[in-house]
C-alpha cells in the first residue's frame, strides 16, 4: 500500500539514512548532512540544520491510541531527468474526469487526459514540454530549465510504502519544477457564412512563403461581439445585431468608387429608410439654440413623450419614480387599501399618511378627493403618496441652509430622511451630488439647480395625481406646502409645456395639452 505527496526539503551533496518518527497521526523528522569542507558554506549549513530540525506539527484530532515508535528507511532517488516524475498542477481547476473519479465513476478513467513529454528544444538538454488533452480541452505547459540549480529547496515525490516501512523520494523533472497547465477549450466553429472566420471589419494577413503561404485571419471586435450574440444571445439581441448588420454601408461601395456611390445614391440602392429620411431632411440645419434648449430642458424636466397622443401620456409618474421606488411605493398602498377594504371603520388616509408628524395640506386635501371605488383611483394614490414622500426629501433639504444630508454612508442618509430606502435612494439618485471630504463620506449636496429640478418634479407629480385630464384647478396650497414662490411655480409649469392662468381670486390653475410645445427661450435684460 503506498501514498504519495508533494514536499520540499533541503537537499545536500550525499544523502543519508534518516530516521522519522511517527508519533500516532503526527509526523516528525530531522535530516543529518555530512561536514562539508568548505568554510564559506558553514553558516549556511548550520541555518539549513536548524530548518530541517525544526519539526512539522500537523495539528488533527487527538487519538485514544497509545503513541508508538516506527523506524522508517528513507531512500533518496538521484537524479534521472528521462524517468524523473513530472509534477503539473491545474490553475483553472481540475478535469471533470478526475472529479468523476473522486466520486466514485470508475468509467471516468477512459476519459482522463493523455500527456506528452517532450524537449522544449531538440538541440538542448534543458527545457521541457508537456501536452494533453481529453475530448474536451487541451493543456499545455513548458518550462525553460534555467536558473534552478543553486537553489537549497527542491520539489520531491515521496512514496510511502506501508509494508516495507521505507519513504522514497523521487526528484520532480526539471529541477523540481511545477508545471502550471493553461487550459484551452477545442476549436470552436461559430455560425458564420461561408465557414471563414473572416467578416465584417476583419482583415488578413500572409504568412511566410509570399502567396504560397498560410493566411491568418484577424476578427474586428465588432465581429467577435456579433460571433457572440449569434451563439448565446437572445432573440431580441439577435434582431438588433442583425438590424444593425443590414444598415452597415460596405466601404468599398464608398470610397475609391465613384460610379457605385453615384448609382446607389440617385437609385437609393442599399440604403435604409432611416437614412433615406436623412438624407432628405439634410437641407434643414438644425438651430444650435435650440439644440441647446433641448438638451437643457431634458437635464430639469421629468421624461416626456413629444409625440403623446393624450394628455397623460406625456409624462409618466412611473418612470419619473424608477421601478424600484414605484414598486415600494405601489406595495404599502395596496396593503393599505386591502386593509380599508376588510374594516369599514378604518382611515385609508390616517394609515398612509400617519397620524404623527407634518402632514402637508395640500397632499391631504388631494387624497380626499380621490373616489376610491374608481379604477383609476389606486394609480392617483400611488402617485399622491409618492409625491408625499419626495415632499418629505424636500423639508429635509429646507431645514438645511446649506443642502446637504449629512452621513457617514449612504444607508445613514437615507436612515435620516424617514422614508423607505427604496425611494431615498432614488431621491438621492436624481437630485443631489455625493460629498466627499478627504477620503470619508460626508453625505450628499442639493444645488440650486437641483432644487430646480426637484420642484419641477413635484409639481408635475401633482398635476399627475390629480386625474387623467392633467389639469389642476390650484396650485396655491401646493406652493405653501413646498415653501415656493408663485411667480416661480409658474415659471416652472410653463417651462414643461403647461398652460398656467391665474384667475381673479388669486387661484393659480395648470393644464396641459397635446401636441406638447415648449415656450421660446427666455432672453433676459439688457443692462
């Protein structure tokens, strides 16, 4: 019966008997080396001796048994570099058919990887390199043989042979090197037209030998990527890919070949509607202010839909939540509701808002007015209770001067602000900007054109709540609750494309129409 194991000990000129004393499960043992003649080497010697005398503890469970005394004959192998054992290791995990084995799969023996060694150069008696392979993958390793000599530590396989009580170490091939096997999965042919590697941007290139030579294909990135979708991704991806191959316009259609180009352009050959439209509405230049203008408004306004068809299609309360913070928001409204439903004597509106605490004027007065044996009446809650906690961000904001939410981490932040995190985080997210000071978080800053933002949101979410026709008959409480001036109110509606009137009591009203349009840019004073 015999064990092997990998393990290092330090080697001398001559080797000696040596004995090993097994102490039940714990293995002590020291190596005596003969006086070597030199004197540079003493000092070395006598640290080597300490090393090899000092024992292994292998720390295991303590045995009932009695401890005993075995005398154990070491044999050292010498040197033998075409039988010496070959040591390789797996980085990227062992072959299938070995944990098959471990298993207990004894047909898992057919199938373990065969292994060819060989000289890294036939030339040189250093070097050497190892392959195999199985039916899956291929490994391979190789290994120089150089500067290994002078070493004091070696690899050696040590086979112990129960019966005979005698410990044989064989040194491991190329000085006790450890063969670090790269795996690789076998050639894989993708699904390409023509079966060449060779689409798309790739190119190739002549090996040696001029014409007679071997050409070697190169694949673009934007190959390997659509090589990968074709394999593994879905059929939605598949679309867009193969979409994206039909607009792609050959360069050799284009440059270098002016018959081809003007035949393509005055028969529109080969090109797609998308850039047919194009190519019609290049005339029109478009105005780099209202380039401006666009973009500026999409950084303050809520997502919105130019072409809606209704009124409350363009903007969506939803989207403006995130669906994290809707999905939150959308639960505890529903238990609410389910709880009114089962107790006749119960207050929907005490439950969602709270009994305790700032209740705003404006947000209660909307919930009552909500009739909630309407279908439409769960969503204008939703949205009512959402815009409740963002007016909750708000006061939290306002009672800073500053505007900033101080914390140590972002959990702590949102702790502060007493709302589900769900929607603080999404707060955060859309209305202000992480602090940091030195190499600490200090919390999260509001700046004025994020307040800016924050109050075009909530408005918009309050006309949003107030029912499908998008049209609010005042403001005015609104204002008061979210401490906001009138005239900037207005400002702010009207820059969303609302149609805002103040009546003769002083009731500001909003409505909102399709097509959506945007007032003219503002100029301002001359000074």
């Amino acid at each position: 019966q015999h064990s092997t194991a990998l393990c290092h000990c330090h080697a001398a000129a001559d080797h000696r008997t040596t004995e090993i004393a097994i102490l039940s499960e714990q293995l002590h043992f020291t190596m005596s080396s003969p006086p070597t003649i030199a004197s540079s080497l003493a000092s070395k010697k006598r640290k080597a001796d300490k090393v090899a005398k000092s024992p292994i503890n292998i720390k295991k469970h303590q045995s009932p048994q009695k401890k005993r005394t075995v005398s154990i004959r070491v044999e050292v192998t010498p040197n033998n570099p075409e039988y010496d054992p070959v040591v390789v290791s797996f980085p990227r995990g062992v072959p299938s058919s070995v944990t098959r084995i471990d298993s207990g799969d004894a047909t898992a023996v057919e199938d373990l990887p065969r292994f060819i060694s060989s000289k890294l150069d036939a030339s040189s008696s250093r070097g050497r390199r190892i392959a195999g392979q199985d039916d899956t993958c291929t490994y391979t390793a190789s290994a120089a043989g150089r500067g290994h000599d002078g070493r004091l530590t070696k690899a050696y396989v040590c086979i112990y042979d129960k019966k005979k009580r005698t410990l044989r170490m064989v040194p491991a091939a190329e000085k006790g090197t450890v063969f670090a096997l790269e795996q690789a999965v076998k050639a894989y042919t993708p699904n390409v037209a023509h079966g060449s590697m060779l689409i798309g941007g790739g190119q190739t290139q002549q090996g040696n030998g001029g014409e007679g030579g071997n050409v070697k294909s190169v694949i673009s990135a934007s190959d390997r990527v659509a090589m990968l979708v074709d394999s593994f991704g879905s059929k939605s991806k598949q679309k867009v890919m193969a979409s994206r191959a039909a607009n792609k316009v050959n360069i050799h259609s284009v440059v270098g070949s002016g018959a081809v180009m003007l035949k393509s352009v005055t028969k529109q050959e080969g090109i797609s509607i998308e850039n047919k439209k194009g190519m019609e509405d290049g005339i029109k230049m478009a105005n780099p202010n209202d380039v401006a203008q666009e973009q500026a408004r999409k950084k303050m306004l809520p997502h919105y839909d130019v072409n809606a068809d209704a009124p409350a299609k363009v903007y969506d309360a939803q989207k403006i939540a995130g669906d994290a913070a809707w999905g939150k928001a959308s639960r505890i409204v529903d238990r609410v509701l389910e709880k009114n439903a089962e107790s006749v004597e119960s207050d929907w509106i005490d439950a969602l808002l709270g009994t305790k605490g700032h209740r705003p004027q404006s947000i209660e007065t909307l919930l009552k007015s909500i009739d909630i044996s309407k279908k439409s009446a769960s969503y204008r809650i939703k949205v009512a209770f959402f815009l409740y906690l963002s007016l909750k961000f708000q006061y939290k904001i306002q009672r800073n001067n500053r505007g900033i939410i101080e914390g140590t981490s972002l959990d702590d932040c949102i702790s502060g602000l007493h709302i589900p995190h769900e929607v603080g985080l999404r707060l955060l997210e859309l209305f202000t900007t992480e602090a940091i000071g030195g190499k600490e978080h200090t919390g999260y800053i509001v700046s004025k054109q994020q307040r800016h933002k924050l109050n075009s949101h909530l408005l918009i979410l309050y006309v949003i709540a107030s029912g499908k026709k998008m049209k609010v008959p005042s403001i005015n409480q609104l204002c008061k609750d979210m401490k906001l001036d009138d005239k900037e109110a207005m400002l702010v509606l009207r820059a969303a494309g609302f149609v805002v009137k103040k009546n003769g009591t002083g009731d500001i009203g909003a409505s909102l129409s399709v097509p959506l349009t945007f007032p003219p840019p503002m100029r301002g004073k001359r000074s």
